[in-house]
C-alpha cells in the first residue's frame, strides 16, 4: 500500500460522521477497516467522489 488510492474516507452522515485520510485508515486495526468498509463509506480523490473498487485496489 505504497501509493495512497484515495486522500480521504467517509463513514456514516452527520455528527456521527467518520472521515480518515488514507494514512490514518490504513493504520486501523484490520477489524475496524472491515466494519467501515461494511457502512459502504464514500471514497475521495481530489474533492471527487470515486468508484469504491478504485479506492480499495491497491498496488505496490
């Protein structure tokens, strides 16, 4: 996970809304990934909403 797939991560609405960049994400304990990404959370790059599949595919 060298190169950053988006800049930042939205869970949830609201006050209760979560936001990471993609450091912050990548270094959350696995279980806390997986329950986010489980709330279908909204993807960014450059202020653009992106496809979630981009977001998540990594390349080293």
């Amino acid at each position: 996970m060298s190169t950053p797939t988006f800049e930042e991560v939205a869970c949830g609405s609201g006050e209760s809304e979560l936001r990471y960049t993609f450091e912050e994400f990548c270094t959350l304990p696995l279980s806390d990934r997986v329950a986010l990404l489980l709330q279908k959370p909204r993807f960014y790059r450059g202020g653009q909403l992106l496809n979630g599949a981009d977001a998540m595919s990594f390349r080293a």
